[in-house]
C-alpha cells in the first residue's frame, strides 16, 4: 500500500497532479482545489497522502492533502454506486467538513447539487455515511467497531473488506476486538479470520 508520495511538481490541472519522485513520473487523481493549488507550486516539491485504487484493468493513484480527506474519500467509495471518480467529483464540490456535516443534518440537497449525483444516490450517500463520520474533535466513530486501531485505518480496512464482498455492518463486526496499533494488513485479516470462524 502507497501511503504517501513526495516529489517535484511537474504537472497540475483539473483533477490531476503529476509529480517527480526519483526520476519518476507519477499521476495522482486529485480533489479540484488540490489541483489548483498544485498548478501554482510547479516546480517545488509537494507531498500527498495517497490511495491505491486497484481494479481489473488499471491501477489509479489518488493523492490528498490531509488525512481526513482521504478517510472521506474511502467512505465514500464504500458506499454501494461510487466509484473513485464520483467521489473525487464530491470532493472537488465542496470542503470535507461541508460533506460530513450535510450528511450528519440529512442534508442531501448539498449532495444532489453536485453534478452527476442524483436524488436516490444523494440519499443513499446520507444514510450510509451520517453513522460513520467522526466530527472533528470527538475521540471515536459513532456507531464504529471499538478497537484500539488508528480511524484512517479502520476505514481502510473497513473499505477493503466490503470490496471483498462483506456488507458494512459484517465488516464493522468483524473488526471488533482487533488488536490495538494493528495495520490495515493486519485489519482485514484479523477480520476475515472472524467472519470465516476461524
């Protein structure tokens, strides 16, 4: 798992960010405003937190500015009917802080305003999201599996799990009790291990 990238500028615009590292061109997908502002630092050096998206045809690198963007970002993909590019979509509308709270008042006006989301997916992203989104300041999910592990990898691990087949409340089960400092890797096995009986 690529958990970060460092590297100079080369490339920005609309929803991508290339960047040197080593010698090597890398292309991240990234929210619009990250874009923009990377559009104004070609030639320095920038670094990202990053999400690996792995799919039959193609490997795509996600690139975000702060660790809740990216925890945003893997709970909107597990939420059935987004992909990587509506999420991205979502992110690019509005600030991280606008979603959570649009989802946490039932607000799903706020997502049905961005383009390409509609009415039922405006509502299923609502209902799937309000029960794990953490306000910022508060020590743990609300209704989230209780163990010890870092939030981003809970989600991760979480996110994983329901592209493995599991549905979100199978996965947050299988998560509990998993071992305090766990990785992500150690996350989802733990979890296979007790949702197989292991």
């Amino acid at each position: 798992m690529i958990a970060h990238v460092r590297g100079v500028v080369t490339q920005a615009g609309d929803d991508r960010v290339v960047l040197d590292v080593a010698g090597v061109g890398l292309e991240l997908l990234v929210p619009n405003r990250v874009a923009v502002r990377a559009a104004a630092d070609v030639g320095d050096e920038c670094s990202l937190l990053t999400h690996l998206h792995v799919r039959d045809d193609a490997l795509q690198l996600f690139g975000f500015e702060t660790p809740r963007e990216r925890a945003f970002f893997l709970q909107l993909i597990a939420v059935s009917g987004v992909g990587p590019k509506v999420a991205l979509a979502i992110l690019s509308a509005y600030p991280v802080a606008d979603l959570e709270l649009a989802a946490l008042q039932d607000d799903h006006k706020r997502f049905e305003s961005i383009p390409g989301i509609g009415r039922k997916l405006a509502q299923r992203l609502v209902v799937e999201l309000k029960d794990r989104i953490v306000p910022e300041g508060e020590p743990s999910a609300r209704g989230g599996p209780a163990t010890g592990a870092p939030a981003d990898d809970l989600v991760a691990a979480r996110s994983a799990l329901v592209n493995l087949g599991l549905s979100y409340a199978e996965a947050d089960a299988a998560l509990k009790g998993a071992p305090a400092g766990a990785s992500v890797e150690e996350l989802v096995r733990h979890a296979l291990s007790k949702a197989s009986g292991q």
